[in-house]
C-alpha cells in the first residue's frame, strides 16, 4: 500500500475542479487501496471526507506552486503525487500523476494575453511529458491530447470520466416550489449551470430562447460576474445555488440546456440527467460522450438552437451516465502503473 498525496487546493473554491477534487478524493478513500494525504490551503476546512490533511496555503498558477510546492509534497514522505489538474510543479523530485480535464485554451483563449497563452502550453506540455501517467477525463480530452502532443502521451493517457454527485437525484415537489420560490420562477423555464465563459455560447442561447418565444423563462446557474450581463427579459442569473438546491432546479425544469462549443466532459449533463431533467445539448466536444444517447443534440446555431427550444420536451426517467466509484478504481489503476514505474509499492503488490 502506497501513499499518495493529493494537491487538494482547489476544495472550498466552489469551481469545477473542486468538485472533481472532493468527489474523486472520496471515492478513492472508500476504494482503499492506497493512503492519502490531502494538502489543502487551510488545513481541514475544506475537507469532509477521512483523510489526512497538510497544509499548502499556495495560490494556483503561483511563483510560489513552482518554488514551494515541490517540498511541501516531499515533507509528506509520499510514494506518488497525484495533482488533479495539469499545474504540477515544473521541478518535481516526486513522481506524479496529473489530470487533464480539457484542451479548450487551445481554441478558446478568451482575453488571455499572448504570454498568458505560451506559458501555458509550455507548462502543460512540460507536465504532459514529466508524468508518470496521464487521466483525460473523457476519450474525446484524451484524443484532443493525442492531437496536440503525440502518440507517446497518448500512450500513458488513460480514461476515468466523472460522474454526478450524491445530492443529484429527483426532489421532492415541495423542494422544487422551494428552489422556485427562491428565485421568483412562476411558471415553466430552461435550465442552464456553469460559468460564462465565451465559448459556453451563452449569448447564442439567450438569443436563441428569445426568438423563440416559448412562455418559459430561461435561469442561468452561475457564479460567473460575467453572467450578469445576459440577466434580462425572460431571463434569471441565480447565484448562491448549492448542490441540493440545484438537483431541485434540474428536478423542476422543463429541460437543461448547454449550446457550448467545447467541453472536456460536462459535468452538469450527467447531474441533470440523474435528476430526470431533459437535456438539450449541443453536439460538440465530450458531450455526445458524456449524455450517452440520453440527449437531443443540436448544432450550436441560432436557428438549429431557436428551433429546439419550441420543440415538445419528452419526458426523462433518471439516469445515471457516471459512476466516481468506478472513475476511482480506474484511478487506482492509473496509480498502479505509475508506482511501479517509480518503484515505489502499488496496491496489487501489497495485497500478495
């Protein structure tokens, strides 16, 4: 039996990684293979599993995270580091494993400067070649990795998807009245939850919902500043949404909906999906993967999008598309073949 520390400091930022991070980590403890420690920015705070916790108070993307980091990982006396994104550090003594959850800077930069963009393909590339393995989250991220970087990372990239957390499941009618409430929803409505980044393709979808004049107001779940620009007529920016309040939000709408242009999994289809929400999606990137057949598909246009909004929502029995107790035994294995790369113990050597 191994032990693996795990760069947790995205718990408690509320974001998307977190949520991997806290769901994986989870999984991982209950699976049992291996022991972990968990760093975290502050200490125990953040974390509501068993496991134990040191302290990496570093910010992300950092000086810091190259210079420090490095030795608070060694400190931890592990065998592998596991970082669940790509920002290992550069200079690492420590074996590790990274995570990439998706390749959308590549064509997506948004407003990150030129230098913005090369340092970050030059420490993913960096890291892609200095793990000892690699997890795409998908088998569309693991082959956007091959495109990018080459049959030899591809080789080391395994798949282990993701998967909706406990709190998705159908709610209750008075817990749906309650979400509504909340948020002043009187009648039907769509359903959107991420950020609002360009290519969410949120302002398609506000146009989209607009033309087509279905009696339906369209709430957008998010905790993007950027998001409050769309608020407007028919449409609601709800924000403070927790996981039990939003599996009430999927259980009560007409359908959720994403027009993204990419995505590395899209975590959100498989959380509606559990709730028995009716997904509209478009059909790009991961998210044909992720909804496995359980999705309408739309190209990510106006008039495809206007169209699909004003078409009859059939009804969805709940249905879950990711399993983390399986994503976390398809991590273990990852863990494996780099322990043995590194000589260090793995869980099938110490079960002999």
């Amino acid at each position: 039996m191994a032990l693996i520390t795990i760069d947790g400091r995205f718990l408690g930022t509320g974001t998307g990684l977190a949520n991997y991070t806290r769901h994986l980590v989870t999984a991982l403890v209950d699976e049992g293979s291996h022991d972990y420690v968990v760093l975290t920015r502050s200490g125990t705070d953040d974390v509501d599993f068993p496991v134990r916790t040191a302290v990496a108070d570093i910010a992300h993307y950092s000086l810091a995270e190259q210079v420090r980091l490095p030795g608070i990982v060694r400190e931890t006396g592990c065998d592998l580091a596991f970082y669940p994104h790509f920002n290992a550090p550069v200079v690492s003594r420590t074996p590790y494993v990274v995570t990439v959850h998706d390749l959308i800077l590549h064509r997506h930069p948004g407003d990150a400067s030129w230098a913005k963009q090369r340092v970050y393909r030059a420490l993913l590339r960096r890291n892609l070649h200095a793990a000892r393995a690699v997890i795409a989250v998908s088998e569309w991220t693991r082959q956007d990795i091959v495109r990018h970087y080459g049959d030899a990372i591809g080789a080391k990239t395994a798949v282990s998807g993701e998967g909706a957390g406990d709190a998705f499941t159908p709610r209750s009618d008075t817990e749906v009245q309650a979400a509504r409430a909340r948020h002043g929803l009187q009648g039907d409505y769509f359903l959107y939850a991420g950020n609002a980044k360009p290519h969410k393709n949120l302002d398609m979808l506000v146009a989209a919902h607009l033309a087509s004049g279905v009696d339906a107001d369209l709430v957008l779940v998010t905790g993007d500043p950027d998001a409050a620009r769309l608020q407007g007529e028919k449409v609601v920016v709800a924000r403070g949404v927790d996981d039990d309040e939003l599996a009430a939000l999927y259980s009560g709408a007409r359908a959720f909906t994403t027009p993204s242009l990419d995505e590395g999994y899209c975590l959100p289809v498989a959380e509606a999906l559990a709730c028995g929400c009716p997904v509209i999606a478009s059909e790009c990137g991961s998210i044909p993967e992720t909804a496995q057949g359980h999705a309408r598909l739309v190209a990510p246009t106006l008039d495809d999008w206007t169209d699909a909004l004003r078409e009859p929502v059939r009804p969805q029995e709940p249905v879950l598309v990711g399993d983390w107790a399986e994503a976390a035994r398809r991590t273990v294995a990852v863990f494996d073949r780099a322990l043995r790369r590194a000589g260090a113990p793995d869980s099938r050597w110490s079960a002999s």
